[in-house]
C-alpha cells in the first residue's frame, strides 16, 4: 500500500505525458485527416490518388517502425527531432491515417440526395457542404473517432521504446527500484484503463449533446 | 398579359455513356400553367428535371426562365427561382421541418431569421404541417415528409416548381394528403411542371399533358384530347397500362 501511495505521482507525472502524447497526435492526425478525407471523396484523380497512397502506406506500417524510422532513421537525412515529438508525428501519421477513413466513410454516409436537394435550393458546394453533409458526418464519426481516440491514447505507450518519459516508462523506473513488477504494471493498466473510460465518457456526452432523431447510433434505450 | 412563356425548353439532349436519355425535348410552361409528363420509366423524364437547373448537366440544348437563359454562370441565383420536390422527399435529416423550409431563405437568400421564420411557418401551414414545424424527418410519415419538401419548394417563391414522381415513394394511404397539397398549388397558380402516374391527378388539374417516350415527346395535348382521343397508338396503350395498373381516377 504503501509503495502505491509512493509511486502514484511519479506514475501521475508520467501520465500527464501520455495525455499530452494522446492529443497532440490526435491533434496533428485530425488536421491532416480532414483535408486528406476531403480529397478522397471530393478532389478530382490526382490528388484522390495522391491521398489515397497515404491512407495506404500509413495505416500499413507498424507504429513501432514507424517511430523508429522518424527517430533513427530521418536525422541521416538530416532532420533531428526530440523524442516527444518524434512521438507526436508518429502517433499523428498514422491516426491521420485512420482518421481520414473516419471522416471519408461518414461524408459517404451522407445521402446522394442530401447534396442534391441542397443545390437544388441554390446552395454553393461550399454551402452544401458547410450546412448539410459536414454536420451529417460529424454525427456518424463521433463513435469511430472515440475509438480512435482509445487506439492513440493506448499506442502512446510505444514511445517508452523511443525513451520518452510517459506513464510506462515512470512505471519502469519504479520497478527498477523497487522490484515490484506486477504491481506496478497493474497501477500502470489501471490508469489506462480509467484514462479510456473517461475519454469515452466525454464523448459520450458530446455524442448525446448533439443527438438528433434518426441518428442514433447505438441503440435507443426505452 | 405578358405571353413571354416562364420556363422555356429548347432541344435539351443527355447521353450518359453511349445511351441518349434526351433525343432533343422541347417544353413551354405559360404562367400558371400545369404539365404533367407521363411515360414509361427510364424514357429521360426524371432527367428531363434534373437537366432543367443543371442538377444533372445537359449535353445540349437551352433553358430559358423568364427569358433568361440558365447557364452554369447564373446558375446558383436560377435554380433559387426554381422549386424541385423529390421522389425520396430529401429532406434534410439534421434539421427540423423548420429548419429544413428556412434555410435556403436564412443561407442562400440571407433573409434575417425572423422573417425567414415567418415565411417558412406560412409555408408549413399552407400545407397543414405548421403543427409538426419542431419535428424531425425521421418522426413525420412520408406524406408529411413531402408535404414539408413542398414547402421548402415553395418557401423561395419560386417562379416554376418541378416534381419529379413526389408520391411514387408514397404507401397508397399518403398518396392522397400530397395529391391534394398540389391541386390546391396549381389553382392557386403557380406553375409547375410535373411528371407523375397518377392519371387522377393529371386529368383533373393538368393543363396539358405530355407523353414521353425513349427521350422524346411522343405526343402532347389536353388532358380530353390524351385521355379520349390519343393520336397514336403507343399513347393509347400506355394510357391503358396505367389505368390497369392505378386506376382510372383517385378521389
């Protein structure tokens, strides 16, 4: 009990970074996805092409080669980053990856007709996208993006391999120290685990806040 | 009176691939008037509509509202005077029937929200829905859903309305609360151009009549002239088809 009390604001210190890891790469993949997303489903050939090569190629390679090509691999050609944000750009490429696929499959989900209807008023592209398909979509990604969310919070773990001082790796500290692997690792899992059901939590919440009739996406409890 | 026609159709050609939907249509709607188009499925009708306000772009051919040609340069500011209702309602799913009548006034016509408002409930009663304004699509039936669509047509004051099918997707029951919200629109003249199976109505408000058929206009003329004395036979049959299939008319 004691050794728990102890390790708890060292774990917490680490925690903080795996949060600061989880939304800035969050961050970084959402503002790629959404122009990625957009070009999927409205860009003309080339750019369509261009960024389906990058969904591709990066929702292929293991995160772990992933950061070790940023880390080890890019200062050859010069370009050195700190550890975190080695981090940050891994974690972010390959959840922009993910995140485009989100975003795409819910602007699809959005009805031909809806745009359709939309234009038939006088509506720009622009405005058929702004006021009826993007407020449609954000709706339908809400439930895959808070599992994406978890997916980046978990794998934020994989920058212990490029020594960054998140919650793991404070864990490892601890146990080398101490000699207390298992219990350690299970303080560890369970602020994951607590970390996840928060963020599923929030939005939850969000989810609810913008609920609308005819677009509920879990099962309506009566 | 002004004999200028509102909408004017010259020579509309379409060809999706290899297959011509529109072998070059000719149309006039005068104001107030109604046109029904009849026809097999798959002869162009649909894309006749679509083709009117460049929803689907034509290959050839000019449409003139008031005189005016659309082009795809004005076509943002035309397609405001021209009110489309859809087979499959289309309304907008996030919105209420409110929002789905005023947000081409509010968005596209920039009309301050009150007023917009007003027009809108004005709209919603005219159609008997003013009730059900808080509603969203998925809790009105699918008569209601294209009643409101109606109102949204309608709430732009358009110069023309085009109706593509509006009670095909309708259960039989609906068919008739739709039908009646435009019979009431076209004594109240409004011009509207609309293609449809329902032989009731066509016969009852239609101006005129206009039988289609592999992309062209295979006849046109009264709706006494079309039902009683076809000028050709392929009219006369598919006229017989219809009634068999719908009956001859809807109370």
């Amino acid at each position: 009990m004691k050794l728990i009390v102890e390790s708890l604001p060292v774990l917490l210190k680490g925690t903080l970074v795996t949060i600061e890891l989880t939304l800035a790469g969050l961050t970084l993949g959402l503002v790629i996805a959404i122009p990625v997303s957009f070009f999927q489903v409205y860009g003309a050939r080339v750019p369509r092409l261009v960024c389906s090569i990058y969904e591709r190629t990066f929702r292929s390679i293991p995160l772990l080669v992933l950061l070790m090509l940023i880390f080890y691999g890019l200062p050859e050609v010069g370009i050195k980053l700190e550890p975190f944000f080695a981090c940050v750009l891994g974690l972010g490429l390959r959840s922009s990856a993910y995140q485009s696929q989100i975003f795409r499959g819910a602007i699809l989900s959005v009805g031909k007709g809806q745009s359709v209807a939309a234009l038939s008023l006088g509506m720009t592209r622009f405005q058929v996208f702004r006021h009826i398909v993007f407020p449609q979509a954000l709706r339908f990604s809400i439930v895959p993006w808070t599992n994406e969310l978890t997916i980046v919070l978990k794998d934020s773990s994989m920058a212990y391999a490029l020594g960054v001082v998140e919650l793991l790796r404070q864990g490892s500290y601890i146990i080398a120290r101490t000699y207390e692997p298992m219990l350690i690792f299970l303080l560890c899992a369970a602020i994951y685990l607590a970390l996840t059901i928060f963020a599923n939590r929030i939005l939850g919440f969000v989810e609810k806040k913008l609920r609308i009739p005819g677009f509920e996406t879990r099962e309506v409890v009566h | 009176m002004n004999q200028q026609p509102v909408l004017k159709i010259v020579d509309l050609r379409k060809k999706y691939g290899t297959t011509e939907i529109l072998k070059g249509v000719s149309l006039e709607l005068k104001k107030g008037e109604t046109k029904v188009i009849i026809g097999p499925s798959g002869t162009g009708k649909s894309t006749l509509l679509l083709c009117i306000n460049r929803l689907v772009e034509p290959d050839s051919g000019k449409v003139f509202l008031e005189g005016e040609e659309i082009t795809p340069k004005n076509v943002h500011r035309m397609r405001q005077k021209i009110g489309f209702v859809f087979q499959d309602f289309n309304l907008f799913n996030h919105l209420t029937a409110l929002d789905n009548v005023r947000i081409g006034l509010i968005k596209v016509q920039k009309i301050r929200k009150a007023e917009a408002t007003e027009i809108a409930m004005e709209q919603l009663k005219k159609v008997g829905l003013a009730d059900k304004a808080h509603l969203y699509p998925s809790q009105l039936s699918g008569g209601q859903k294209q009643r409101v669509a109606i109102a949204r047509a309608l709430a732009t004051r358009p110069k023309v309305i085009l109706f593509d099918e509006p009670t095909s997707a309708l259960d039989p029951e609906l068919i008739g609360e739709v039908l009646s919200v435009m019979v009431d629109l076209a004594k109240s003249g409004m011009t509207m151009l609309v293609v449809t199976h329902e032989l009731g109505f066509a016969r009852s408000v239609a101006d005129e009549i206009v039988f289609m058929e592999n992309g062209v206009i295979v006849e046109q003329g009264t709706p006494s002239e079309i039902f009683t004395n076809p000028k050709t036979e392929r009219t006369r049959q598919f006229l017989r088809r219809l009634t068999e299939l719908y009956g001859e008319e809807r109370k």
